[in-house]
C-alpha cells in the first residue's frame, strides 16, 4: 500500500518526481513514486494524442458512406445505419473531448472555437436523436408485429417486409444478434444470424400458402455453404414436402412451417411477459 503525502513529492508533472521529505524514502515508497510517475507519463501521453486528433472530428460523417453504398438494403434502412455510424463515431470523439476538457487542455482547432463547438454538439444531437427514434420505432414495431401474430391466416396476412420483420423479431427476442438483408440482391438470404456461440446462420422467408419442396431446400443449402454459415433456417407460412423434411433431416438446416411458426410466436409472447 502506497502512503505517500503530496506534500512530498515537489513535482510530477513534469514526467519527474522529486522527494521532499526529510528522510530518503524507503523502496516501497519509491516503487509508488515510480507507478505515479509512469501513470502521469500515460495520462500526459493519451492527452497529446487526443489533441491532434480531437480536430479531425468532422471525419466522422465518412462513417456514414459505406451503408449508404449497400444497394441490397432499402433506403430508410439505410439511411437509418449510415447515421447510427455517425453517433457511434461522434461519440468516441466527444470522450476525446471530455478526456481533454478534464485535462483542462485546448486542442488545436481547425475551426473556430465557437463554430467548432457548436458544429460538434449539433452533429451529436441530430445523429443521437434519429438513432434514438430508430431504435424506438424498431421496438414499438416489433411489438405490434408479435401483437398481430394470432394464428397462421394473421401471418399468411402479412407482407413479405413485414414477415421478414416478424422472424428477425424473433430471433431477436431470443438474444441473437440479427442483421435483416433482403432487397434484390440477397441470393436466397432474408436475415443473417449470429447466435451466442458466435456461428453465422442464415434465414430465408417464404411466405407461402402452399408447400416448400425439396428444391427450395437445396438452394438453401447451397447459399449457407456460399456465405459460409454453420446452419440455416427456412420459415415459411405454409408447410413441407415429405422429401423436402427427409432431405434437410441430415443437413444442418432447420425447417418451421406455420404451425411451428405460430407455437414458437406464442412461446415467445409467454417469454417476453415473464420478463416484463
């Protein structure tokens, strides 16, 4: 246990620290004058970077690019990523900020202080409220789609998008991570899944009235094999063929017809008012 007084060290701030006690200090004592001389030296060297970084914060708007580049998602959806990657960038750079302002040091600005700090704090507002309202209309819409799920003619009532929201709502309700594909251009993937033990699955939609037959099966298998998953989930609205469940018996594919569908979303509701 350090007990050394500030009173006797004359200076560390200068990466140096001075004894002024009477005595020479013992080696306990000069192991803690040590540690608190190395942590200024740390707390000195993170404050130096921030300082040449913090300036550049107006590069978090670049986060944005690339979901907005992703054609395979709709618009708003994208839209809605682009400016979650923003918050997420702004808000590493407002820890900067507050690491300095704690530090009572003032980076070098390329704008004006008063333009700069202004400009900051309307990034982080606009980018943290449209996230906030996202993730609230995800939530709220996620449970009207449980809300609607009765029985299966409710499910084969939905649209393809909204059906597609109700199974990546499930998953979702089960603690797994869920990234919605969809679009023109998803190879047979509506929803990728990553579950608990970190295995990639991938999840296609079929809302059918009819039966799903081997062939869907084995298209299935072959886009889990492409995207390189360990298993696959093919829900649909309506039921399989005896060879399309004796095909995917001995793959790791998993089938849910409506009935399934219906029990699994009934199970679901009984889970979630356990927990509220």
């Amino acid at each position: 246990m350090c007990l050394i007084e500030e009173t006797q060290i004359l200076s560390v701030r200068g990466n140096r620290g001075v004894w002024c006690g009477g005595e020479a200090p013992t080696l306990q004592q000069q192991g803690c004058l040590k540690s608190f001389e190395e942590t200024i030296i740390f707390i000195d060297a993170l404050t130096a970077i921030f300082s040449f970084i913090y300036p550049f914060w107006p590069l978090v708007i670049f986060l944005g690019v690339r979901p907005l580049r992703n054609k395979d998602r709709p618009f708003f959806q994208r839209l809605s990523y682009a400016v979650g990657y923003i918050f997420i960038g702004w808000m590493v750079w407002a820890s900067m900020w507050g690491f300095l302002l704690w530090q009572s040091r003032q980076p070098i600005l390329i704008l004006p202080e008063t333009i700069n700090n202004s400009a900051f704090m309307v990034v982080g507002a606009v980018s943290g409220g449209i996230s906030l309202v996202w993730i609230l209309l995800r939530w709220q819409g996620g449970r009207r789609l449980l809300a609607r799920a009765r029985k299966l003619e409710d499910l084969k009532a939905f649209s393809p998008d909204d059906f597609e929201a109700l199974m990546a709502k499930l998953f979702e309700a089960y603690g797994h991570k869920v990234e919605p594909v969809g679009g023109n251009a998803d190879h047979g993937v509506d929803i990728i899944v990553m579950n608990g033990q970190g295995e990639k699955w991938v999840v296609q939609c079929k809302r059918y009235s009819g039966s799903v037959g081997e062939p869907v099966v084995r298209d299935l298998y072959g886009t889990m094999l492409h995207e390189e998953a360990q298993g696959a989930y093919l829900m649909t609205t309506g039921t399989f063929t005896r060879k399309a469940q004796q095909w995917a018996a001995e793959k790791p594919i998993i089938l849910y017809d409506g009935q399934a569908l219906i029990a699994l979303i009934q199970g679901t509701k009984a889970v979630r008012r356990t927990i509220n």
